[in-house]
C-alpha cells in the first residue's frame, strides 16, 4: 500500500459534519453509515408556503411599484404614490427571504422530531479517528473483465480544528473475462488482506501518536500547549517508527 498522511498532524482535530452528508462517500464501507434522518411529513408544505409567498411578494411588489410610477406620472407624486413604490420595493428586495423563513422553519421541525436520530448520527461522527484507511472493491466491466481496485480513503484538514476524507485510487488491476473466477477471487482475497494489515497499521500508528497528545495536553489548553502536545505525539510516532526500523515487526 502507497504512503498515507502523518497521523500525529490531526490528532486532536473534530470530524467535520460534512462527513454526514456530501463527503459521506469519501469514507470506506467498513466506517458504517449514520442512521437516516427521516423527513418531516410537513417540511414539504413549508417550503412550498414559502415558494409561494416568494412569487406573491415578488409580484405585489412589482404592481405597486408600477401603481406608483403611473400615479406620478398621471396626476403627480403623491402620497399614495410614494408609499406604494416604498411597499413595493421593500417587498421585491425581500421577496428571496421568504424561502429562507420556510427553510429554518422546516429545518426546526425536523430537528425536534428527530432529535433522538441526530444525536446518534452525532454520536456516529464522534466516532471517527483521521487514520489513513485502505479498501479493496470490484466492478465488471461491460466486455465482462473484473477490475479490481484499492482504494485509499485519507484524512485531510478541512477548516480548523476539523477534518475529513478524500478517496483516492491507489491501484486497478483488470482481469478479462476468461480468467478462472477462482483465481480473481483468490487475487481480491489478498487484497482485501494487505488492506486490512495497512489499515491496521495506520490505526496504531494514530493510536500512539493520540496518546501521546492527550497524556501531555491534559484537560482544557491554550494555543502554545496544544503545539506542544502536537510535537509530543510526532516525537513519540517518530520513536515508534525508528524502533520499527530497527527491529521490524512481524506481518502476516
């Protein structure tokens, strides 16, 4: 398996909520999925008010501002005149926040309805650590060839103190379609166990350097003593790593 990141950079950093929705992909299959939030039977009905007060005000607004300009252009700048451009171009410059409204609106109901489900899909995020993971997946071709494929999912920054995942294609191999079944087979099997052995490997790695942060930042800190408990985890998966140079470790 290829070079994956440097654990000890994340360490101490949240998982970002986009992880729960447009980089959900970007996690392997054996990260699991959050549990699915129900939608709300009346966010439908809501964010259709919405669209149709959105329309409305455009167009009351629009008329009265048109009323005003021929009122004085008939008979003068009057009151009633001024007053019906001032309500129309209030309502045409605000027309877009009824949209907003329905959405927050909506968005509220929904989350007093599932509370119980978004705190587990909270609880779900808490639960993922920024190490390197590999996976092995397959897809047949439209001649009939098996291409198998590793994969890499890697923990990147994603603003401060947060992180998320890319994936990203390591190797893809292609077996035609007139190779035995159990000889891909066998192939995807050795894979899928070097993958599981370098997922592992980049778990411990984490693990070490995680320690070593959380033993030497101890409870709330402040900038300079998050740094050095940053460096203490690199120092200790730097010894972590010399010491494997040294006496390699036994692999399957």
């Amino acid at each position: 398996m290829g070079e994956s990141s440097d654990p000890a950079e994340l360490v101490g950093y949240e998982p970002d909520e986009r992880l729960l929705s447009e980089d959900l992909d970007k996690l392997p299959e054996a990260a699991g999925r959050p549990e699915i939030v129900p939608a709300s039977r009346s966010r439908a009905r809501i964010v259709a008010t919405g669209a149709t007060l959105t329309a409305t005000s455009l167009v009351v607004g629009v008329l009265l501002i048109l009323i005003g300009v021929i009122d004085a252009v008939s008979s003068g700048l009057d009151t009633a005149g001024i007053l019906a451009i001032v309500v129309g171009a209030l309502l045409t410059a605000t027309h877009w926040g009824w949209v907003h409204v329905a959405e927050v609106t909506a968005n509220s109901i929904e989350a007093r309805g599932n509370a119980g489900a978004l705190d587990r899909r909270r609880q779900w995020l808490a639960t993922i650590e920024p190490y390197t993971r590999f996976e092995i997946s397959t897809e047949v071709q439209d001649d009939g060839s098996i291409a198998i494929c590793s994969m890499r999912h890697r923990p990147i920054h994603a603003g401060q103190d947060h992180f998320t995942f890319v994936r990203e294609v390591e190797h893809r191999e292609v077996h035609p379609a007139d190779e035995p079944a159990a000889e891909v087979a066998e192939r995807a099997e050795v894979l899928r166990r070097e993958a599981a052995l370098a997922t592992e490997r980049e778990r411990e790695r984490y693990e070490i350097a995680a320690d070593a942060y959380r033993t030497a930042l101890m409870g709330d800190a402040d900038e300079e003593q998050r740094r050095l408990a940053q460096r203490a985890a690199s120092e200790a998966l730097s010894r972590q790593i010399n010491s494997n140079l040294r006496d390699p470790p036994l692999v399957e």
